[in-house]
C-alpha cells in the first residue's frame, strides 16, 4: 500500500489504496448508463438534466476515489470523496422517485 504526505498536514502520511464501494458504485453507473440510457429521461421521454448531473457526479466521484487517487486540495479532496459519491446517489434516487 503506497502512502502519500497531504500538503495540508505536512509530515501526517495517509494511505492511498482503492475504495471499492465507490468503484463500485461508479461501474455500475457507467454500465447502466451504457446499457438503459432510459435511466437519465423523465417518464414523458425528456431528458431529465438533475438527474444526469447527480448520477454522473456521483460516477466521477466514485472513479476518482476508486481508483485511490485522493487530491491535495482540500476543496477537491471533498468532491471527490466516498461520501460526495454516496451523496450525489442519494440525490439521484431521490430525483428519480419522485418523478
């Protein structure tokens, strides 16, 4: 397992290794996606944007903390998290039931 310094905690070494329940959550996003694009259209066959933007936050979130890649930056550091992935899935489950 490799480690990595944070630029804000000099000296403190965190380890960097993959988070699987947020690789998972962004494959699965990516293959339903791919496979029922359906998922992202309001019931009337619109595109349903809210949706999309949540679904594909989370899927970006999922892959970039996935793959043990943790940013600098605290603000990044923040959007790219597990819990920013587990956040945007909930908006996105929430967004679709109640259309």
């Amino acid at each position: 397992m490799e480690f990595r310094e944070l630029a804000d905690a000099p000296g403190r070494m965190h380890p960097a290794g993959m988070h699987l329940p947020s690789l998972a959550a962004a494959l699965l996003i990516m293959l339903a996606g791919t496979l029922y694009p359906p998922l992202f259209a309001h019931g009337s066959g619109g595109a349903d944007h809210g949706l999309a933007l949540a679904l594909f936050m989370a899927m970006s979130a999922g892959f970039v903390r996935g793959v043990g890649f943790i940013p600098a930056a605290r603000l990044w550091r923040w959007l790219f998290s597990g819990w920013t992935c587990l956040l945007a899935l909930l908006i996105s489950a929430s967004l679709k039931f109640l259309h």
